[in-house]
C-alpha cells in the first residue's frame, strides 16, 4: 500500500507499460496490485509512506525516485 503524507506524482509500471499515473494528495491511499515486477517512480520520494503487510517500510526520502522495486520481500529487507 502507498499513502501520500504529501501531494506527490505517482506511477506505477509493469515492465514499460503504465498500470497507474496519478498525483496522490495527502491522505490519499493506493493498493498496489500483487503482481510480479511492479516498479515505482515519484516525484516526492518523501511524500510517500509504503506498507507491505502491514510493516512500514523506511521512506524513499527526498524528492524524483525511478524505477523503485515493489517487490515485497525487497522492501521488506529493509525494515530488518
């Protein structure tokens, strides 16, 4: 899951082709789909709280982020 703490642009793609575009305003959620090789990019970085299984991953930080894995396990190894 992807919650905007601050209005940041959001998309989400599957190998080049776009599955979601969209500027996500503060408070806003988005269930990422349970599929394979999801990546993310954003322009806020910092804006971005991503859960996985209801752990809370380390933010992103900063601001333009490319081609971020939504792999699970991936993000997880970095809360341990």
């Amino acid at each position: 899951m992807i919650r905007a703490i601050e209005q940041s642009w959001v998309q989400i793609r599957d190998n080049k082709r776009t599955v979601m575009v969209q500027v996500l305003r503060a408070g806003d959620v988005y269930h990422v789909p349970a599929r394979p090789g999801l990546t993310l990019d954003t322009g806020n970085g910092a804006g971005l709280q991503i859960t996985v299984d209801g752990k809370d991953v380390p933010s992103l930080g900063g601001t333009v982020h490319h081609n971020v894995s939504l792999d699970p396990d991936r993000l997880l190894a970095h809360t341990e």
